[in-house]
C-alpha cells in the first residue's frame, strides 16, 4: 500500500469557489482523536443512530408495514431489505463528507454547482414539502385516545353504508348511522385536541437539554428500550414459530411483486422502511453535533433552556492527509460503522419484523389498516384474548414509537432549514447576534403554528403516504448529489471504493423509479 502524503490538503482557492458553489473555503485543523476503541467508549460516542432509529421506526413499522403485509403477504417484504442496505450506504456517504470536512451533508451538496443559493432553495422547498404536514401527530393521538377513553375513535359511516339505507328505507338502520355520525364527529374532535397537545409537547421537549442533539438522543435511548422491550415479549407470547420463519423468509423473497398492488402503497413502503429522505440526509447534522470527527471543532446548534454557550460556524474544517489522522479516520469510521450497521440498520430490520410479525399472527390477512390502524388492532384483540392491561401497554407502545418519530421529523424539518440557511445567507448569520438557536427556535415555532393548522389536511394515513413520496423524490436526487460531492470535494485517499459509488447510484435510480410509477398512478386516477 501506498504511503499517505504528509502534506497539507489542498484548499480551494478564490478561483475555485464558484465550482464549490461560492460558499467560503474550509479551514484547516487537527482531526481530532477518538476515544480508545473499547465497549465503554462506543456507549459513549454513538448516539446519532439511536435518534434516527427512534424517528424511523415509526410510520414505516407501524403503519406502512403491518398494512402492505396484511394486505398483500410477507413475501414484499423484500423491499424493505432493499430499502434499509441503500439508505445504510447514503447515510455512510453522507457521514463521511462530515468527518472530514465538519459540515453536513447538505452543505456539500450546496457546493456544487449551480450553487449554494439554487440548492439552498431546492432543500428549504423539498423539506417542507416532504416534513411541512406533521403526518404523525393525528396516528399518536390515536394512542392517547384510546388509553383515556378505553376504545378506539369511532369512525364515520361510509358513504355506501348510507346509500344501502338509503335504498332499504331501513329507518332504525339509519338511525344507528346517524348516531354513529355524531359520535365520530365527537371523537374526533377530541381527537384533534389531543393531537394539537402533541404538537405542543414536540415544541417543548426541544427546547431543552444542553445541545438539541443531546436531548433528543436521551429521549431516544429511552423511547427505544421500552418498544424493543415490549414487542420482544409479546411477540414471544403470542407468535407461532411457523410465522416467526415465514416472516423472515418474506425479507429475502426478491422480486416477489403482488398482483393489484398499489403503487402509492408500494412507494411510501420502499421510502420509509429505513428512515427516507430529508431524515436520512439529517443524520450527517446529529453526527456533526455529537461531535464526530471534525465536527468537534465547529459546534453545534445549543437548546434554548440549559443550553451551552456554543457557536456553530457556518464553514467546515478539514485536517491534512498525514499517516497519523488516516489512523485517526479509521477509529472514528470503526464507531460509525457500529452507529449506522448494528444500531440503526439492525435496529430498522428488528423494528419491521417485531411490527409485522405480531400483526401477522393477530390481524386476519386482507383487514384494511387504512383506518382503524395495525397498532389499535393488535392492542384490543390482545386485551380480550389474553389480558386486558395489554390494551394499555400495547398502545403505549404505539405511542412511544409514533411520539418519536414525530418528535424527529419535527427536529429534522427545522434543523435541515436551519442549517441549510444558516449555510447559505450571511444576513441570517447576523440576524439575532449571530445566534443560529434563535433561527431553529424562530422556525420551530413557525411550523409548530402551521402543524396545527396542517393535520386538517387528511388522515394520518393520507398523509404519511405523501411524506413518503416525497421522501423518495428527495432519495433520487440526493443519492446523485452525494456520488458528487464525495468523488469532487473529498481527497482521494478518503473517497468511496467503487461498490459505494456504484450503490449511490442504484439508490437514486431505485427510487427515482418508484417514485416515477407511484406518481404516474395517482396522476393517472386523477384524470380517470
């Protein structure tokens, strides 16, 4: 093997910066070095994994899931294999810019042409199309609803329910339907009261803890230790060992594609299987502020309450290729091979087998999920067949899962726009003293106003199918993007081995074609 140059690395010069988007060269400082790699020190230094963990496996696992397997058997869920190895990858070559240069993926992807303004804009665009609607704070209050009132929210008449009556002139039969009618409209409305409190209850939780990513970690460590917890031991009580085996067969079942699938369905399963989308480009964010690399030497975003006194800056630092901090890279890509491969990927694969698998061996096969939810399903058939305190602790499992991933999705919305403006606009560096917590807290409290507006836009299920399109739209573009950045910006002796490249591609090119035939579907119905 070659011996690593010992001099310093190149940085771009004045002309140079127009190809790197015209945003400030980097400065140089020292990689700094890792903890000694131990078992004690990797529960020290990762953590971001945990946070994406808790934030992926919720609408995924918990209602795509267990409703495309119910729906159209086990054997799709080879897609969720694809989906969680190809975001491994992007998450990894996302993670890599920021080791080395200290800023965060979409930083790099700012600096390639046509530049920081046009793809600053793209992103801020892209993320509120993709997180603007808070998709999961209806399904987790939900959950609340059921554990105050000990029932699930009534649902509404269908509208064939009415024309059958209609056409019977069953008067008691239209009667029952009308009270129906009210008692949905009862429920959800307080079902709405709940779900405008979990809004509220993201907002506050995220203004404390030192540094954002430090709370959310905590909060996420816990939130998982009590799901894996829970669905281990039910899964053990009730499941038969022959669907144990059938379920994990149906992750390897390749190509198996079932007759009369929804393409929507299909599309928002392959995005959120793992994380999708803007939540996978965030990763690089919470790694820079946990201080991974060479993001310990730029900072990161404080909390409003309790916060330390940190300033972020908006340009990165690279080190020099020298043989001592290659040595140095290698221990700290050691820890975020076990934060991205045996915590999230791991974690993402036990998350939808557990899901799916007591939904398996619970809810009849064919039942639609769209309304009534995997979750509430699986909690009430446990509580009248086996014991009632499973009602509440199978719904706060619910709650845990789907409480996190809105408690993410709602930091990775406003710290994607953060940093994305704080990156691209020296007017927003001045603005409040140069305080980029007062830009994250300015902006959480914009989009906390919106999100209570936003849930009246459809169901939950309606509008986690549309963060999952978009999800896959923002994976097709970005998989190229970070194919870029890593083969122009990066020195060669840390860019990606040719397979890494190659599976960046595929990426884009898988998602970007199911997004293509879910978009063609709905279009298509549209002027049907």
């Amino acid at each position: 093997m070659t011996e690593p140059p010992t001099s310093g690395v190149t940085v771009p010069s004045a002309s140079e910066q127009t190809s790197r988007g015209k945003l400030p060269s980097w400065e140089v400082a020292e990689l700094p070095e890792p903890l000694p790699f131990s078992i004690r020190n990797m529960f020290k230094i990762i953590g971001p994994g945990a946070i994406m963990l808790a934030a992926s496996i919720g609408g995924g696992e918990w209602l795509i899931g267990p409703a495309t397997v119910i729906k159209h058997g086990p054997g799709v869920l080879w897609i969720a294999t694809v989906a969680i190895v190809l975001q491994l990858i992007f998450n990894l070559e996302g993670i890599r810019y920021t080791l080395y240069t200290g800023e965060p993926a979409l930083s790099g992807i700012m600096r390639l042409k046509p530049g920081c303004r046009f793809w600053g804009g793209a992103y801020v665009l892209l993320t509120a199309m993709q997180l603007g609607v808070p998709a999961l704070a209806p399904a987790t209050a939900v959950t609340v609803f059921g554990m105050m009132v000990n029932r699930v929210p009534v649902a509404a008449p269908a509208d064939d329910e009415w024309q059958d009556v209609a056409h019977a002139g069953a008067v008691e039969a239209e009667a029952m339907l009308t009270k129906q009618q009210a008692e949905a409209k009862s429920d959800s409305s307080f079902n709405l009261k709940i779900t405008y409190g979990i809004i509220v209850v993201t907002l506050l939780i995220l203004m404390f803890g030192g540094t954002i990513e430090r709370m959310l970690e905590w909060a996420s460590w816990f939130m998982i230790g009590y799901i894996f917890i829970f669905l281990i031991g039910v899964n053990l009580w009730f499941v038969p060992g022959t669907i144990w085996a059938s379920t994990l067969a149906g992750f390897f079942d390749f190509g198996n594609w079932p007759t009369g699938v929804e393409p929507l369905l299909m599309a928002t399963f392959f995005a959120t299987a793992g994380s999708g989308g803007i939540g996978n480009l965030t990763i690089s964010n919470w790694i820079r502020d946990k201080g991974f690399g060479m993001g310990a030497v730029v900072g990161a975003i404080p909390s409003v309450v309790g916060g330390k006194e940190v300033r972020l800056s908006h340009v990165g630092k690279v080190f020099a290729i020298t043989t001592d901090n290659l040595r140095r890279w290698r221990l700290w890509w050691k820890y975020v091979v076990l934060d991205q491969v045996w915590l999230w990927a791991l974690g993402c694969f036990c998350g939808m087998f557990l899901n799916v698998n007591l939904a398996r061996a619970i809810i009849p096969h064919g039942t639609d999920l769209s309304k009534v939810g995997a979750g509430a399903f699986q909690a009430q058939y446990m509580a009248e067949h086996f014991w009632r305190g499973l009602w509440v602790l199978g719904l706060l499992n619910g709650f845990w899962i789907l409480f996190s991933t809105q408690l993410g999705n709602t930091d990775v919305l406003v710290r994607t726009l953060t940093d994305t403006l704080w990156t691209a606009s020296s007017r927003v560096r001045r603005w409040r003293d140069g305080s980029i917590a007062q830009v994250y807290y300015s902006l959480l409290l914009v989009f906390t106003a919106w999100g209570l507006i936003a849930v009246h836009l459809g169901t939950a299920m309606t509008l986690f199918k549309y963060l999952g399109t978009m999800a896959g739209v923002v994976m097709a573009i970005a998989g190229v993007q970070l194919y870029l950045v890593n083969t122009r910006l990066l020195p060669r002796e840390l860019q990606p081995s040719w397979w890494r490249k190659a599976a960046l591609l595929i990426c884009s090119l898988a998602y970007g074609a199911m997004s293509l035939v879910a978009g063609y579907d709905v279009v298509s119905k549209w002027f049907a």
